[in-house]
C-alpha cells in the first residue's frame, strides 16, 4: 500500500462509501479528534509500561476506537454495510473500569483539581481534554448525520474514565493532587 495518493492535494479526502468530502468537513474533523485520541492513549500505555495494571484496558479502548472511527467515517445510510461490529456496551465497559479503579483511590474528591500531578497523571489529563473535544465534534457531527448513541456515552464515558486514571495514578504514588481554588473561596478564607 502506498503511503501517498496525492489524492487528498485538492482539499478533499474519501471516507467509506467511496464519497469524497472536504478535509475540514465535521466527519474529518471528528475522526481526527478520535485518531488524536488514540494516539495519546498509545502514549500512555508507553508511559505506563508494558506491565502496567492499565496495559489490558488501554488496548481494549485502542482497538474500540478503531471502531468507532470506522463508524464515524460512515454515512448514516452506509452504516449497516460497515464490516466491523460497533459494540453496545462501550459505555457501561467505562463505567466498570470507573468504578473498578475507584476501588483504590484512598482520597474522594470533593473539590476541582488542577490537571497535572506526575507525568502519567498529567497526560491522562490531556487525553481526557482530547475526548472531551472529541465528545464536542461528534454532537456536532450528529446534528447533521445521526450517530449511533452509544458512540457519543462512550465518548462521555471515555473522558471520566481518563479522569478517574489520572486521580489513581495520583493516589497510587501518596501524591497529593492540587487543588484548585476559586477567587471567591480565596477571599472568604482571608
């Protein structure tokens, strides 16, 4: 296969179906936002390192977005000649993890955080920042060609999960999380 067709130099890319749509058409600029995703998730898996308890879950969510993508590259009347089964219960998968993870963490949270802690914690911040933009580009996407609801809880999902990793990864080291503290409580406290 080759690496270049030339034949996205005009503005225009293909997407499944054989239609061509412009490069910054909402399709484009959702999976984009997905594939971004993924790739921060590959990135914390080799943060983590291959022995990581998460290794198993981030792989598992890796290959769902592939999906998921696959999914969004397909127009609403294409959907059902789409050769890879979109899994019903993305959202629910997250939510176990969430739940699972919480399990651990010794300090509930209460209060907004500032994003950030280690390195492994803060760049589960920046994907959750990324699912989250990707959240906004598929409700957007979904105005104009209707997606498969589960697709848009798992992305909601998907982002509390990123969080709640990040939380762990925090308390797994004792590490204190900072909190972040609005003008008006500052003020009260002086």
């Amino acid at each position: 296969m080759k690496i270049y067709t030339r034949g996205g130099d005009k503005g225009k890319t293909g997407i499944h179906g054989g239609l061509r749509v412009d490069k910054d058409d909402i399709r484009i600029e959702a999976n984009g936002t997905l594939d971004e995703l993924n790739s921060l998730l590959g990135l914390i898996r080799a943060l983590a390192g291959e022995k990581h308890e998460w290794q198993e879950m981030l792989y598992f969510l890796q290959e769902k977005l592939m999906i998921v993508m696959s999914h969004v590259a397909t127009p609403a009347g294409l959907r059902s000649q789409n050769p890879n089964p979109l899994p019903e219960d993305l959202d629910v998968y997250c939510e176990k993890q969430i739940d699972r993870l919480n399990e651990h963490i010794t300090h509930p949270s209460s209060h907004f955080i500032l994003p950030g802690g280690n390195i492994l914690s803060a760049q589960c911040h920046v994907a959750r920042t990324v699912a989250r933009r990707a959240e906004r580009r598929l409700w957007s996407l979904n105005r104009i060609d209707g997606l498969p609801p589960v697709i848009l809880r798992f992305l909601n999902r998907l982002s509390d999960l990123l969080f709640t990793m990040a939380r762990q990864e925090m308390d797994k080291e004792g590490a204190e999380e900072e909190r972040w503290q609005s003008f008006l409580y500052k003020k009260k406290r002086k």
